[in-house]
C-alpha cells in the first residue's frame, strides 16, 4: 500500500492472523487507525498489540455470532 492514509479508519474483519493480520498491519503503516475484528480473542488482541508496538493506533472488537 503506497497511499497515505492518515486520518482514516481500516476496518478489518479476519485479522487475528494470515492476510487479514498483514492486510491490518499495512493499514496501520499506511498512517490508518485500525478496527481489528475476529472471533479469537487472543489473535485479534494479538495483531492490535503488534500494530500499537509498531507505532500505530489500533483497537480489538471481538467479532461472531457470539460476540457480546
């Protein structure tokens, strides 16, 4: 991603891990805050924890049917 993206959100569903993890990763470089979303908790933590290291913004909402 070569765009500047500062002042957006990403909102991105699947990023506990794979290629929603990376697709997250490179919002957050790109200058977006992100929305990580997935149904295993400690995944998605996970990748929020990674950006937020990273220098960038980052929140976890656990996603699914179950979610609440």
């Amino acid at each position: 991603m070569t765009q500047e993206m500062s002042g957006k959100v990403a909102l991105v569903t699947g990023a506990g891990s794979g290629i929603g993890r990376a697709s997250a990763r490179a919002f957050a470089a790109a200058g977006c805050a992100v929305v990580v979303v997935d149904v295993a908790r400690a995944a998605g933590e996970e990748t929020a924890e990674l950006i937020v290291a990273d220098g960038g913004e980052a929140r976890f909402v656990r996603g699914g049917r179950d979610a609440r």
